[in-house]
C-alpha cells in the first residue's frame, strides 16, 4: 500500500510587493534581487493568516479530488510562522473547513516542513490508523521578517499549498522518502519567539552564504537517495519540484544532477521564498496548469532551518 496526491489547491494574498517596492524600504535594486535570487515580486499577507491561507488551500484541495471535508482523517499544517501557538493551525483550519471527524496537528521542520508532512502522512496511513490526510504548507513569513535587513526581506513571501492524499494499492504514488536533519547547524537560519520584551530580537537571520552552500552540497545526494530507494534512476525522472529559495541554488543542484534546468519548474519569481508553502504551491499551479501526466515520476524536495532536508519520489495518477 502506498499514498497518491488526489487533489491539490493553493491560495496566495491578493497584495504584491515588487522588488521596486522594496527598494523605497532598504538599500537595494531590482537588479540585485533578480540576479542573485530569480525573484521580482512577492505577496504580502494583509489579515490573511497562517490558517486562513491554509483553509483556502485545503478547500480548493478537497474540491480538486472531489472530497468532502466531513470525510477528512487527518489534517497536517506545516508552518514555521503561525499566529498562535494555542491552538494550533491544523485545528483552526479543521474548525474552518468543518472537518470535524479529522485528527490535526502542526509540524515545524521549515522549508522542509511540507515534505515531512507527507512522510508522516503516509506513514499513518499506510500503518493503517487512516485512510486520507489533507497536508498543508502554509506561512505568513512577512510578520517575522526584518523590513529593515536587506539581506533577508528581499527573500520572503506568504501563501498556503495543499495537498489531499489517499490510500491506494497503486500503482501510482509515492515511492521512496528520504530525509535528514542537522541541529549543530541550527544558527545558519534562526528566529527567536516573539516575547512581552519589546527589545527582544523577534525575526529571520539567515547566513545566506552557509545556506546556500548547504543546500547545494546537501540536496543532490538526498535526491540520489530518494530515487535509488524508488529503485529508478534520474534519467527516469520527468520533474524536479524543488523548494523555491533561489533560482540559483535550483540550477546547481539541476547541474549537479546532470539533468535539464527544463526539469525543475520555478514560480520563484512572481511569488519568492514561502518556505513550506514553496512546494506544495508550486505542485497545484502545475496540475491547474495541465502539466503532471498520468505516469511521470516526479522528485519533490525541501531544505531549510534546522538544518532540515528532505525528497521523495511520486508516480503521478
Ligand atoms: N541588495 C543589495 N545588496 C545586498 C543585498 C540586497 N538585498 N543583500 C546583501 N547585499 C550586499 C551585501 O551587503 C554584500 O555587500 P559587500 O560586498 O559590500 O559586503 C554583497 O551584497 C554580497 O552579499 P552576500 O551576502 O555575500 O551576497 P550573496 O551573493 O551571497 O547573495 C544571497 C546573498 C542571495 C542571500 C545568497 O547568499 C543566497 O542565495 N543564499 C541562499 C539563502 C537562501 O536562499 N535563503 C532562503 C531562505 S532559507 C531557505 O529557504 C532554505
């Protein structure tokens, strides 16, 4: 038995933040943005929140597969910037889309969040305790970003992805997971919890360089891993859906690889980094888009803090 992505949905804020706009905040140039991350806009979350994004997502998901949500098993939000850490997200998001038989929690594993959501979800349902999930990557990055560091605003954006998963005997759908973490590295990307302390340094620090060279080194092998425990080869893969951090981190692992940049479809530009969201957003704007065919194998992966990293290998239906 394994799990296939029977619907997916994403919802994304209305505003757009352009890298022009961000040139009236800090000390940078549309120039600089593009070039060295592929971005040139962002959406900005305006009331929307980490639940609300990821209970628009999760209904146009249960719409795209055709489900109800009263028949929803388990609700998995991964998030690294909720509102609230009482209660948690998955549970606002059950209350909202009246999934009221569903089991739900929040995981935190950042960038890779999404992805190891879709471990545990198919490790619940394939040991047996459910039959479906809705997984969910959603975040509101704009509230814990610094609007005064160059360095890391010009980066982020909000949004929520999900996905609807289902048993199924096969042969479609996920094959092989592999994922790691590395905590001694945790302050290449870190965010302290927001406090009553008014001094306390409350958003994202990043050591861009470390995590680039991380990302690089780290995410070829996981996908090697990944897709030699699929028992295939890269040569059978027909996409790559990688985290979207920066388009210059996804033509190096490409290069690395050996495989076609064609491969590794990006939506980096119109909508930046939204961490756990990057991937599953990315998944639904290629089904919508008539771009997953029946049959194609397809690499998902995620990177992040913690360190955190992770891929799987699905066969689409
Ligand atoms: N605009 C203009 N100049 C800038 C900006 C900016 N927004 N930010 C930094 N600079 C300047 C720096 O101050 C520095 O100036 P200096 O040479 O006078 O000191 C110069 O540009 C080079 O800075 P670096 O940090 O060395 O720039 P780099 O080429 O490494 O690019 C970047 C920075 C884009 C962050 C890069 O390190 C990177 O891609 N890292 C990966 C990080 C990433 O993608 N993080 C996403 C979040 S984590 C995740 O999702 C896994």
């Amino acid at each position: 038995m394994t799990i296939k992505i029977a619907g997916t949905g994403s919802a994304l804020p209305n505003k757009i933040m352009t890298n022009k706009d961000l040139e009236q905040l800090v000390e940078t140039s549309d120039e600089w943005i593009r070039e060295r991350t592929g971005i040139c806009e962002r959406r900005i979350a305006q009331g929307d929140t980490v639940a609300s994004l990821a209970a628009t997502a999760c209904e146009r998901a249960l719409a795209n597969a055709g489900k109800k949500a009263e028949d929803v098993d388990l609700i998995l939000v991964a998030t690294c910037s909720p509102e609230q850490l009482l209660p948690c997200a998955a549970c606002q998001v059950q209350s909202i889309i009246g999934a009221q038989k569903a089991v739900a929690f929040d995981l935190n594993a950042a960038c890779s969040g999404f992805l190891f959501g879709l471990a545990t979800a198919y490790s619940y349902i394939t040991a047996g305790l459910y039959k479906n999930a809705l997984v969910v990557g959603s975040e509101v990055l704009s509230k814990i970003v610094d609007w005064t560091d160059r360095g890391t605003c010009i980066l982020f954006g909000d949004g929520a992805g999900a996905v609807y998963v289902e048993a199924t005997e096969g042969p479609e759908g996920f094959i092989g997971f592999a994922q790691g973490s590395d905590g001694s590295k945790g302050s290449v990307l870190s965010c302290n919890e927001r406090t009553d302390n008014p001094e306390e340094d409350i958003y994202v620090h990043m050591d861009g360089r470390e995590v680039y060279k991380f990302a690089t080194r780290q995410v070829p092998k996981c996908i090697v891993e990944a897709v030699d425990r699929s028992q295939l080869s890269l040569e059978d893969i027909d996409l790559f859906v990688l985290h979207q951090a920066n388009t210059r981190i996804i033509e190096s692992i490409a290069k690395q690889l050996k495989q076609d940049i064609s491969k590794f479809p990006v939506n980096l530009p119109r909508v930046g980094n939204m961490s756990s969201a990057t991937i599953p957003v990315l998944l639904d704007e290629l089904n919508r888009d008539g771009k997953l065919q029946k049959g194609q194998k397809i690499v998902l992966s995620g990177f992040g803090a913690g360190l955190t990293y992770g891929a799987c290998v699905l066969t689409w239906q």
